[in-house]
C-alpha cells in the first residue's frame, strides 16, 4: 500500500489510486468533475480555529505540527474512517489545496498516519 500526498488542483494520474480530499472547505475555484474526489473526509482536517492560527505560515509550522496532532488524537472516528479507506485500496492519495508543498495539513496526517 502507498500512500501519497498531492494538491488537489494537479491532474489525476493513475497511480493515485483512491483520490481523498481531507480539507474541510472545498477547494477554490475548481470544479467536482475537475478534482476527481472520490471521498471527502472534511472531519479529518484541522479545526477552524487551528487553521486560522496557522495562516500557512512556515514560522509556526512546528507548533502547527504538535497542534494537529493532538487534534488527531482526539479525533478518533475520523481517524478510523481514513484508515477504513485507506485499507479498501492499494494506492491512496491525500489532496489538499495549501498552495505550500512543504508546510500543509496532509504533510502532517500522512506521518500521523504512517506512525499510527
């Protein structure tokens, strides 16, 4: 099994295997068609409150880090629901929209998840 992380706004490709958009808003500007989700687990992003304290940006990434964390943890039916998913598929990729490739949520769910 792989696991992959990948912005939702990059062309599907065959080796993503089961598309999972794991933001809580639905992405700006980009059709349902166009995404290709084929599941969106809003409960498994990080609070409102937390991804305004965030505001992507990088000097709080550590803190963001520990943060969603510690959300995670609390947040077991969601995490449970993903790792539902994710044991249905043989590739799974985790979308999501941050424009930052290195300081985004599913940077973070995928460690939680590979560590979990």
């Amino acid at each position: 099994m792989a696991l992959h992380i990948k912005r939702v706004y990059e062309p599907k490709e065959d080796r993503d295997g089961t598309r999972i958009l794991v933001d809580r808003l639905w992405p700006r500007g980009l059709k349902k068609q166009e995404a290709a989700v084929d599941v969106w687990l809003k409960e498994i992003a990080p609070s409102p409150a937390l991804r305004r304290w965030f505001g992507h940006d990088p000097a709080k990434w550590s803190e963001f880090q520990r943060r969603y964390c510690d959300e995670l943890k609390k947040n077991s039916s969601a995490v449970e629901e993903l790792g539902r998913r994710i044991g249905e598929s043989d590739d799974v990729t985790l979308l999501y929209a941050a424009k930052d490739p290195h300081h985004n949520h599913a940077i973070v769910l995928q460690r939680f998840i590979g560590d979990n």
